[in-house]
C-alpha cells in the first residue's frame, strides 16, 4: 500500500481491507442513532460551538478508510479559517452521515454531551460504549 496522493490496495489485502472497511462503516451505522439522539439534546442549546472546520477535514487515517470503501471523497476547503464554524454544520447538526466525516468528529464527545449520553439508560449507555470500542478496533484492524 502507498500513501502519497492516491492509495492504492492490491489483492487479498485490498480484499481484506474493503471487509473491514464495510464492517467500520456497519459499525457507525450501529452508533450513530445513540449519539445523534444526544446530539439534539444538547448542540442546538451549545454556546461553545466544538464543531470547527479544521476537525471536518479528513487526515490520512481517514482516506484509507474512504478508499477502502470507494466513497466519494468531499472537496477540501482550505481557503476557510480553520477556527471558524465546519462548513457541514446545519442547523439539525452535521450533514453529512457519520460514516463519511473524519473519525475526529465521531470520536469527539464534549463535557455536556459526554454527560447527556452518560446519563441515559445505563444499559444503552454500555451497549453504546461497548459497540463504540468495537468500532474502534475495527478501524484499527483497518489501519495495521
């Protein structure tokens, strides 16, 4: 595999790596309703906006995923202030699905919606915590 513009994956590893690939993308099928219902609860009242444009922007971990798959990449912006608001923000919160953002924007929880989820069903929040490291470990396995 080479990781200079374009990632190439040949054979069985290309094989292997767009499985784990589908499971990653599986996985933030499975956590993303658990999430996006404490996302409603808690961004739309947020007055420290976390969401910045320079965490909406892919890193080489995430092109190996999005290769992986055949998704579309998303056009850059480098000409916008990383500091100011990510260009996917909406008012319902991010709009793009899960799978396709950064890993940075799904692995990222603030105090407030660390605390929302925290606070849910004690037997969601385990299964969500337990699932949420397997999607890690997948995309780990991806990335070895």
């Amino acid at each position: 595999m080479k990781l200079t513009g374009d990632i190439q994956i040949n054979g069985t590893e290309g094989d292997t790596r767009k499985e784990l690939a589908l499971e990653l993308k599986e996985a933030f099928a499975a956590v993303s309703p658990f999430i996006e219902k404490h996302t409603a609860l808690v961004c739309p009242d947020c007055e420290h906006l976390c969401c910045k444009d320079k965490h909406g922007r892919y890193d080489g971990n995430d092109l190996v995923f999005l290769k992986a798959i055949g998704a579309e990449l998303l056009p850059a912006q480098h000409d916008r202030k990383e500091s100011g608001p990510c260009r996917f923000m909406s008012e319902r919160g991010c709009s793009i699905e899960r799978w396709k953002r950064p890993f940075r924007c799904t692995h990222f929880f603030c105090d407030p919606l660390l605390k929302s989820l925290e606070n849910d069903n004690a037997k969601l929040y385990r299964a969500f915590v337990e699932y949420f490291q397997y999607l890690i470990s997948v995309r780990q396995k991806l990335l070895d």
